[in-house]
C-alpha cells in the first residue's frame, strides 16, 4: 500500500487517478501517526512508500506540516531511508530553505532540511515556466529506468532547486538556466515536474517508482 501524503494543497486527486491507472493500491494518509513505526506487526506504517506532491508556497506549506505534525514524521521516513517520492513542493520543501520565504522577525523559514542545499527563483522575466520542458536524466537513476534520457514531461513553477551536493542530482532542465529537475538519494527520490500529468511516460516514472523503491 502507497500513502499519499494530504496537507491541503492542490493536485492530489490526480495523483491518486494516476496510481489507480496504474493498478498501485494507494489512500491518503490519515495522520503523521501512520508514518511511525518500522517492521511489521503492531505499531508499523500501514505503507511500503509514501508520496508527498502539492502545489503553494514554501512558508505555507511547512507551516501546515508543522502544525499538523508531518514536518517530524516525513524527516523520520526518509532519515529511516524508506521509499518517499516528493512531487512539485514535495521536492522543493526537503531543501533547507527557500527564496520564495524570506526571513520573519530575522528567523529563515526552514524547510525539512533532508537534503543540503536552497530553493532558488528562475531569473528571468517570463516566470512561472509553464508547460513541457525536456528532462534529461545525469547517470543511471532507478527512477527514469526505461524511459529517454530527454523525456518530455509537464512542468509549473517559479523556484527550482539547488542541491549542495552534485550526486543527488537525477535529472536536468532548462530555463533560463540549467537546474535540478530530479533527485535520488537512497530510497528518496523527488520530482520538479508533475508526472501525473505528464502522460504515458510520468505513468511510467510513478510504475518504476512503485516496482523500483516500493515493497511491500
């Protein structure tokens, strides 16, 4: 079973269409509670992986996550390296902070800060990118297995991405300058684009992440 992590932003229900597509049983989340625990038997997650999509703004979404508690479970999943797949702000909220959340009162906003690195502006005029872009996958990741290594898929968003580290890096795109579209780390993997709205092929990038980095 596959979690789909619900904090009230957008997109959700075609993400859950996509996996019903699919064949992949999938509910949403009914707490951070679900999230705890390892193993079988009593107290473990009821998910073999989680995937965390939404569209909003950086300050807004962390502070749902705190305050409704998933901000300490999802850090403890993917710390525990059990398959996660970030889609959209689902990526950008695992870095450590972002230009779209300035400082409050002189304090960062702090995102989930599992992966080192920032949430950078586009900086060109015509922001948000809107549409298809070519995707082009850096080295061999599970998660583009079988796919062209300059796939096509849909994007929208005004910030991109910055990892600290380069082999985190999955995939590139281009606008205005070249960014991180996709990581892969362990059992973490997360997405700029919307797979589940970019056709056949992000069907095929959610299969390979539910045969690739989902047991259970």
């Amino acid at each position: 079973m596959i979690g789909v992590v619900d904090y009230g932003a957008g997109n959700l229900g075609s993400v859950m269409n996509a996996l019903g597509r699919l064949g992949i049983p999938a509910r949403f989340v009914q707490g951070p509670e679900e999230l705890a625990g390892s193993g079988k038997g009593p107290g473990a997650s009821p998910y073999g992986g989680i995937i965390f999509p939404g569209d909003g703004h950086f300050a807004t979404a962390m502070a749902s996550l705190e305050q409704s508690g998933y901000d300490g479970a999802i850090r403890g999943w993917i710390q525990a390296d059990k398959p996660f797949l970030g889609i959209c702000i689902g990526l950008q909220l695992l870095f450590d902070h972002s230009e779209e959340a300035p400082p409050v009162e002189g304090k960062p906003v702090r995102g989930l800060g599992v992966v080192p690195g920032a949430v950078k502006r586009f900086p060109g005029r015509k922001v948000p990118q809107i549409g298809w872009n070519r995707t082009e996958t850096r080295g061999n990741p599970r998660l583009f297995r079988g796919l062209p290594a300059n796939a096509f898929f849909y994007y929208i968003h005004s910030y991109y991405v910055a990892p600290e580290e380069e082999s985190a890096v999955a995939a590139e795109a281009e606008y205005y300058l070249r960014y991180c579209s996709a990581i892969e780390q362990g059992a973490l993997s997360a997405v700029q684009f919307h797979p589940e709205k970019s056709g056949a092929v992000g069907l095929e990038l959610l299969k390979n992440w539910a045969e690739g980095f989902y047991a259970g």
